[in-house]
C-alpha cells in the first residue's frame, strides 16, 4: 500500500545519502502516511507508505528481521491472510494485527524464490536476502502494482514510478524507440508486447507474474504464474454451479473490502460492478458501514445520437441496483467542466508515458477525486468481468448451438432455441437457419467482404528498423490486434499474455498513489478467474442466454431489470465530441500544427494522419467517438505532446 524505491550497489560502493534523499523526495507530491528508509552500506530501501488496511496503521516499512537477515520493502495487499497464516503456523494472537509485509516475509523464509506462487492479491516487492546476498522481488499475476528497474554492471536500482530513478545521476531520460513503434502499431488498448522494456530506454519494468533475482553475478527474471484452464470443475447440476459462482465471487469481494476507511465502487448499470457491488454492500452491512458508488454520467444537455442499442446514461439501471441492492450511498458524476483533450498533459505526467484511453481520462481521474474526498481507501470494480464473471457473448451462444446441431442433439437444442425464442421474442423458423449456416459454414452463401484494415500510422523506417510487426506476429497479433480464431482458445491465450494486464496495472498504481486510495477488482481475483475457466462452456451459454451464468446466478442478488437485461448495453464516452466543443479550434490547429511537425516524422507517418483528419473532417460530429481516424488522431496528438520533453 505504498510507493516503494531503493538502490543496490552490485560493486559494494557504498549508497550515498544524498542520492537515496533525492529518490524519496521525488514522492513528497502524493500523499503518504509515513516515510522511511534502511540503509546498509551497500543497500537503501525506501518506503512511501499510504496506510489502506487496518493492518497497514503504523507499519514500519522498510523491515528487517534480525534473526532471518532479512529485509523488505513492499507494496502489497494479501488477500489470502488465513490460509497463510495456518500454513505458517502464526500464533492467533498475532494475526489480526500482523502487517501484510510481515506475511510475506514469514513466506518467503519458508518457501523463498517461490514465495509468489502462494500469494494472492495486489503486490509488488522486495527483499534483501542477507544470507544469500540476494535481492528478491515479484510483482503479482495481473501486475495491479508496477515495477520499474534500471541495472548496469555495478547498480541495481528499482522504484514504484519511473521518474525517480531519474534522479540517480547515471541514469539519462532516453527514448527507446522500440516501445514507441509497438505503442504505435497496436492499433487496441495494449500499450506494447514487451513486457519488460518501458518507453524510456535502459529502464525496464518487472512483468506481471514474474519474479526477479538480483545477485552479484546476474539478473535472472521468470515466470511463475499460469492460468491453463486445464483442470474442469464438474457438478450435478445448474444450480450446483450457481451457487460455487455465488461464493467464489462472494469470498473474492470480502477480501478486497480490508479497510480502516471507506469502501467504494464504480458502478454501471450492467452485470459487473453491478454484482461486485451487491456482494460488497451485504458484506459492509454486517460491518456497519455503507457503500459508496461512483457512476460517470453524461454532460447536461446531452443529445443522444446513438443506436437504440446503446445506453449512453445507465443511470435508471444503476438506480434499479441501487435500490434492489441497499446499503448504498450513490453518486452521480456528470464532470460538465471536464473534458479528455483538457486532460492530456496531466494525464501524460501520471502516466509517465503516452496512453491511449483518450476518452475516459476525465472521469477516471473525477471520480478518484470524488472517492478520495469521501474518505474513501478502496474502489472497487469489475473491469476484468468481461473474461471472467460476465463470460459468454451472444456469438459464444450461437456457436454453442452450431455444436448441439453437428452434433445431432435434438432434444437439447430444441430446448435451448426455445428458450431463447422465449427470451427475444423471435421464431425458430428464423433463428434454425441461422444456426445451420454456423454448424456448416462451407454450404452457406459466401459473402465477400472488403477485409478491414485499422490505419497504420507507424513511419515505415521506424517499423523496418525495429521490426515491429514480426514482434506482434509472435505474439499473435496482426495489424487490427489480437488474431481470434476461435472464443475458447482466444479466452485462454487472454490470460497467459502479460501485456494486456499491463495497462490496467500502470493506471490504477499510479492513480492509487495520487490520491491515496487502492483499485480493487474482485472479478480479476486469481480464484475467481480459474473458477471461471474451470466450468463448462455451455454453462455461459444455457437457458437461451448469453452471460447465462451470471443472469442465473445473481437472481435476488441483482434487479430483474439489469439481470435480464440482452436489449441494451452501456456506452461511455458518447458525449466526449460535445466535452470537447469548446474547445474545438484550438484542438483542430493543435493537430495542423503537428501535422507540420517534422520532429515527430521519424515516428509517424504524417501523411496517413493526415489521411485520416481528412476524413474525419473539421466539425465536431458526435459519431466521431466511434470512429477509427479519432483514435488515430488523439494518439498521434498524445504522442507529439509526450514527445515534447525530448526536443
């Protein structure tokens, strides 16, 4: 629950005080609840410390167990504390009170380099190893907590952010040009595939589910941690699998509510956070404490211009959830002054690097804001539900009914396409056909499409020079991102690829830090997330449902009306081209003016940015949110700014 740092001279130099004082200092502008440091000649651990757990008050960070030789700093929350504590032998009496960086310390004693394959939660950390003159350190499954390193052959030197391992007088501000071009040519939300390179060069970070060891000789890094799916749950019956999903989500949710102060969450009107919420609110019943929800909303004066489809303001659905679920305190953040193009160089300084989630800048940061001044510590979610919890697309079902079909499984496809003709209002006579053509594709009516292409705006010497797109097609991407050939492989390849945990992990540390408060997400539980792989496919996809699982499970548990809700689906950001308005003219000569940049040339390629600001044209349209060429454009613009501190 910290920012952590420290330096490790691998030549036994002793560390200067003054340069392990400028670290430290380089954190005096976000919130702390206490400030440390250990120093042993060759070694300096540093600890920015934000109390979050009740466990956390008055910790002393960084540790030394004088009779292990042992050191730690950490910024970490554990959640599997009991089963810890039995397989440790902790005394009861101590318990309660014992600090999660005393945990793993205990931990890694008994069972040292694989300590993190027995943790569960949020941590990156480190440990001196007296004994063994070693530092050790991990950062967790999905990388919620971040890890930055720089290391030549006489220094060693790591810290929670990036920036203070500037202050070290060794370490220059570089571009490394090969993060930028994958950056570039990823054309989703993955920032780069190379989990250990940054966007600075020589400094690196420590990849989600790996380990590192630091001796005097070597570096080694490696994996620890993956999810295969291989092992599957089988149970009797629905309601069997109902009610392991309840108290597996349950258990999740009471882990991550740990807090001496208010327990927040986001709150849409879908099936997500909806569910973490209801689980989380019972759960603060029992402790006497309410519940805080946090939902962005549309600007006033919004003009819907979406598809019927498409919910842009969820807020009946989240107050039918508010009010079936009670103990709830709910807020409604609508941010009429804010907008995404006001936000960018802040952004960027958080970030430390260029990012692409343009659109929902405004609110993440509103609303942390909203929570930290309500006293909030823990903000939970249920980001990582569309793979886990929420599992099952519609395309998911009709695939499942192609099978039943190929199969010759009358009695049972005949009574999940009634249900499901039920459920939409819709005849057989139109939805068999249907299904048949998926079950044998190759006697269906060929369609010819024009294959789509996302736009490249990667500068093509940039992209020979450093290979970029040999790099994505190894990590099975193409040039409009991850190649799906099938939802089931697709689901387990997800959750074996480190990069795209990363970004969810860079955005919320770094918020974390700037307003001291921790982002849980309960549906990325470790437990959680095997369950889900676990489990029969057509558990997602039964009673003519898609999502199947979870609308059957949290019947009671959730209102009827966002349970069973297959009409309509939210959409955020429709109002960003209206936030943007006033702002407009200087927005669209900003991009002219960097169109005639020739310092950014070397890294995009001007003229397919160009192409694309073309096309989108000089007037807001509202449906520009939507569009390919916006995406294009606002990268392009967040990278010319990023790229401003180089010139």
């Amino acid at each position: 629950m910290s920012a952590i740092t420290g330096i490790y001279h691998i030549n036994s130099d002793p560390v200067s005080i003054e340069q392990s004082q400028l670290m430290m200092k380089s954190y005096e502008a976000f919130p702390s609840d206490d400030r440390r440091t250990w120093v042993n000649k060759n070694l300096f651990l540093g600890c920015h410390a934000q109390w979050i757990t009740l466990e956390s008050v008055g910790e002393i960070l960084p540790a030394y167990d004088d009779e292990r030789k042992l050191a730690i700093t950490a910024d970490a929350i554990i959640d599997n504390r009991d089963e810890l504590f039995t397989r440790l032998g902790v005394k009861k009496e101590e318990r309660s009170s014992m600090p999660d960086s005393r945990l793993i310390l205990l931990a890694y004693s008994k069972w040292g380099e694989e300590v993190p394959e027995h943790l569960k939660g949020d941590f990156a950390f480190m440990i001196w190893d007296e004994k063994k003159q070693r530092l050790f350190s991990a950062r967790d499954f999905s990388g919620a907590r971040t890890l930055y390193f720089y290391h030549n052959e006489a220094r060693f030197a790591f810290s929670t952010l990036i920036e203070p391992l500037f202050t070290l007088p060794y370490i220059k501000k570089e571009l490394n040009e090969d993060w930028l071009a994958e950056f570039i040519a990823i054309p989703t939300m993955v920032e780069a595939v190379d989990m250990l390179s940054t966007v600075y060069k020589g400094i690196r970070q420590l990849p989600p589910s790996h380990r590192m060891t630091v001796t005097k000789d070597k570096i080694s890094i490696s994996r620890y941690s993956l999810l295969d799916g291989d092992d599957k749950l089988r149970l009797k019956s629905n309601d069997e699998y109902e009610e392991a999903f309840r108290e597996v989500l349950q258990k999740a949710v009471k882990a991550r509510i740990r807090t001496h102060g208010e327990v927040g969450s986001h709150l849409s009107g879908g099936l997500d956070s909806g569910s973490v919420v209801s689980f989380a609110a019972d759960e603060l019943k029992q402790q006497n404490k309410r519940l805080h929800t946090f939902s962005a909303v549309p600007l006033k004066g919004f003009q819907d211009w979406t598809d019927p489809y498409y919910v842009p303001n969820e807020s009946p659905f989240i107050k039918e959830t508010v009010r079936h679920v009670g103990n709830i305190k709910d807020h409604y953040l609508p941010f009429d002054e804010k907008s995404p193009l006001t936000e960018v160089d802040d952004f960027l300084e958080l970030m430390e690097m260029p990012y692409k989630f343009f659109e929902n800048t405004f609110w993440l940061k509103g609303i942390n804001q909203e929570a930290q001044q309500k006293g909030v510590k823990v903000m939970l979610n249920g980001s990582r539900g569309n793979h886990s919890i929420s599992w099952g697309s519609m395309t998911l079902t009709y695939n499942f009914y192609a099978q039943l079909f190929k199969r010759l499984r009358w009695m049972k496809l005949y009574i999940e396409l009634d249900a499901y003709c039920r459920n939409f209002k819709t005849g057989k006579s139109v939805l068999v056909p249907f299904v048949a053509k998926r079950a044998f594709p190759k006697f269906a009516a060929k369609v010819q499409q024009e294959h789509y292409q996302f736009p490249v705006f990667i500068n093509p010497a940039l992209a020979e020079r450093t290979k970029v797109f040999e790099k994505l097609e190894a990590n099975g991407m193409d040039q409009n991102g991850i190649v799906v050939h099938n939802l089931s492989d697709y689901r387990r390849t997800y959750y074996n690829q480190p990069f795209v945990w990363n970004k969810s992990g860079v955005a919320s540390t770094k918020l974390s830090l700037r307003y001291s408060l921790w982002d849980r997400d309960p549906t990325n539980d470790i437990d959680v997330i095997r369950f889900c792989l676990a489990i029969p496919e057509e558990q997602y996809t039964t009673n003519g449902m898609d999502r199947s699982l979870i609308r059957r499970a949290m019947k009671g548990y959730l209102p009827d009306r966002v349970r069973m809700n297959q009409s309509t689906r939210g959409l955020q950001g429709a109002d960003v081209i209206q936030r943007m308005t006033s702002n407009w003219t200087g927005f669209i000569e900003e991009i002219e003016d960097m169109l005639k940049n020739q310092q950014l040339a070397p890294f995009i390629d001007l003229t397919s940015v160009k192409n694309s600001f073309d096309r989108l044209g000089r007037e807001p349209r509202p449906e520009m949110i939507t569009e390919d060429e916006f995406k294009v454009v606002t990268r392009s613009l967040i990278i010319h700014r990023f790229l401003k501190q180089f010139d």
